[in-house]
C-alpha cells in the first residue's frame, strides 16, 4: 500500500494512471499533477476509483518540492517532458522520494539525449538511500529487460542486440505522430549512432534500412537505423557485448511529409523572429499537429517490438528473439489510449510496482536492465504486454 505522484498529462500518462489504478492493493492513493491541471482532471473522471490532481509546473522545483511534501508520495512516477527529468530528480533528492522515468533527460536546445545528466546522481541517490530508475518504458525498458532475460535463460554470453520497434498501425490522418511531435521529430532527424567494440559509429538520419518482413502477418515494412538511448545503457551494463542497434520502421507518406517539413524549415529547434516574437518552429509545428492522445478511437493495426540477440551457449553460436504485438484498438477499448502510448505506459506501472513491492532494491540511479528480469516478465504477460520466445533469426540485417 504506497501512495504514488504521478507527473504529467499526456497519452502514456493516461495509461500508467489507468494501469495503477486498477491496482488498489499496490498503489494505494493516487495524484495525478502537470501544468494543465484540466488534463488530470480528464484523465482522473476516466477511472473507476477517485484519485486526487494537481496543477504543478514542472520545470520549477521549489514548486514540486512543496507538491511533493504535502502529498507525501512513496514514489515519483516521471511522465513528462525529457526536459523536465532533471528538476523532477533534483525536488526527489529534496524530499526523499523515490523516482522512476520512460525516458532520458535531453536538453530542450539540443536534440542530444544521453544518460550522462541523470548517470551523474548516483552518488547523491546513494548517499540519500533512494532509488532512481531511468528508462522504464518500452524502448528503452521493456527492450532492455527482454536483453537480460535472454542473458539469464538463454545464453551464456551475448554478442549483438538488434531492437526492432515497428508501428503497423494507421490513424487516418496525412501526417501525425504515435508520441510528442515534439520528442518524436527531434528523435527521427538526428544523426544515427550504434554501438559496436566500445566505439560509436554514426550514420546520417535515416540513411541505413532494411525489409523486414513481420513476424504473425503484420506485414512488409521498411526498418531504419536509428539511435535510441538503451544503445548506450546497454552497451555498459551487457559485458562482452560487441554490437548493439535499434531499428524503426516508417511508412512513405510519414518519411516524404517529414522530409518537406525540414526543406521548410518547421522541424527547427532554435528560435526565430516572427511577427515580433521569438517562437520555436517545431514547437509551433507541434501545435498544429494532432493530439498523440486523441489518435486512440481512430488507429487500427498492431505494433511488433522485439530484440533479436545472437551470442554463444555452451560455446555454440546462438541467436534467440523475444517479442511482444500489441492492438491499438484493444488497447483502446482497455484505457482509451493507442498502442504506442499502451506499451509505454504498461512498463512504467510495472516498474513502479517493482520499486513498490521491494522486488527491485537498491539506493543510487539504475538502468533497467540493472534489475532482475524475471519479476518484471511475469507482470508483462499479466498486465497486457505478453511475450513471445523464438529461438532464431526473423530479420536479415547485416
């Protein structure tokens, strides 16, 4: 029985504070707290049980220290903007609470996401005896773990991790996106990056891909050579690890609207004059675009996310593949959320239930693969994210 606060208001939020909910024994009072506090309140009349919302800026510690102190939370449950992360874990350290997150602190003026801000708490979790555990979404998260359990269960010494991330799913719309536009496009136009024999090898955006014909029927797509944060938590903490990418799949249209979208200048993060103001093109772009969390009632099709690992057991070449597919309007039909927002969601509920539960322990700041797999895929086949073991090859990419 803990008492959880839980920031921000968007798509995965909306998720986690479903998920939780629905777990009384576990996450015992419930607050829901971001700048809009109308959006809590739209997710809070959703639910089946009451939880209490809260307005709370984000960016201003003194602001969620004083939050956090009077609701006097067990855990902090971080979903919202990468930006924030590090104010977020700074009012934790204040008020001696522990703190969990999806995704990796960037700064909001450079599109540059790496570990290194949040890798820089350890001692001081440490030395406060509190736990911080970064990544606990998807991907990274869920990629990580299915990582760790092939390294329990299946092999002696992984070699190489291939993630794949593919979104077969279609919302209608000409051009969306599945997430924040905002984190999504300052994602998609970096600069590709893997790991491979301690050393990062870049490529230009999106100019490395493969057909990847989908496991179960969900189809032929085009997979691209991305950087992806785990890349970098994974290529620490897997010894002997020799390579690691991530792979996304995005269909024409998406790539083409992208593509002209840049020319144009609207995918820009510095800012620039307009009309007498200084405004950020792709903030305003963001404005523009449809609601991620409104593309739930019209998105069909099912989302296929997998780490293809090969390396030695009993000193023979092994490669085994672990994998989940998810229905987006199954999940809506759930909690009113697409898949996208569904398989990040689910894993940062079941994170914050292994902190909760005591079955990960541990005072500094930790990566998910850091933890022991086992507890964390049992919940996946519980909660809605079951998995799927094959013990092979189903993508050729090298």
């Amino acid at each position: 029985m803990s008492k959880v606060l839980i920031i921000g208001a968007g798509g995965v939020s909306s998720v986690v504070v479903h998920k939780c909910a629905a777990l009384p024994g576990v996450f015992s009072e419930i607050m829901l707290a971001s700048r809009t506090k109308s959006k809590c309140d739209a997710i809070a009349a959703q639910l089946d049980r009451p939880i209490l919302t809260a307005q709370v800026d984000a960016d201003n510690v003194p602001e969620l220290v004083g939050l956090i102190k009077s609701f006097g939370p067990e855990l902090v449950i971080n979903v919202a903007l990468p930006y924030q992360d590090l104010h977020i874990m700074d009012a934790c350290l204040e008020t001696g609470v522990h703190y969990l997150d999806t995704a990796n602190y960037e700064p909001e003026d450079t599109a540059k996401f790496e570990y290194k801000w949040q890798w820089a708490y350890q001692d001081r979790f440490k030395e406060a005896g509190l736990m911080a555990v970064l990544g606990s979404g998807f991907d990274p998260g869920v990629t990580s773990v299915f990582c760790t359990y092939i390294q329990k269960h299946y092999l002696d010494e992984i070699h190489t991790i291939d993630i794949i991330d593919v979104n077969a799913g279609d919302h209608g719309y000409p051009f969306a996106t599945n997430f924040n536009p905002e984190i999504n496009i300052r994602e998609v136009t970096a600069k590709g990056r893997y790991w491979e024999n301690g050393e990062w090898i870049e490529t230009n955006p999106l100019s490395v891909k493969r057909s990847f014909e989908v496991p179960e029927n969900i189809g032929t797509p085009n997979i691209y050579l991305m950087y992806h944060e785990e890349l970098e938590s994974l290529g620490k903490h897997i010894k002997g690890l020799k390579r690691a990418r991530f792979w996304m799949s995005f269909g024409d249209s998406y790539l083409k609207h992208l593509e002209v979208l840049g020319n144009v200048g609207m995918t820009r993060i510095d800012k620039v004059e307009f009309n007498g103001q200084k405004i950020v093109p792709l903030q305003f772009l963001k404005a523009l675009l449809p609601d991620p969390a409104s593309l739930g009632p019209r998105t069909k099709g099912r989302t296929w996310i997998g780490c293809q690992v090969t390396g030695l057991k009993d000193g023979v070449e092994k490669t085994v593949t672990i994998y989940n597919t998810c229905d987006h309007q199954e999940c809506y039909a759930e909690v009113q959320s697409q898949a996208i927002s569904y398989t990040t969601g689910v894993p940062c509920m079941i994170g914050s239930k292994m902190i909760l539960e005591k079955k990960w322990t541990g005072d500094g700041v930790f990566n998910i693969e850091q933890m022991d797999p086992d507890p964390f895929m049992e919940d996946l086949n519980q909660y809605g994210l079951p998995w799927k073991v094959i013990e092979g090859k189903v993508a050729e990419l090298d």
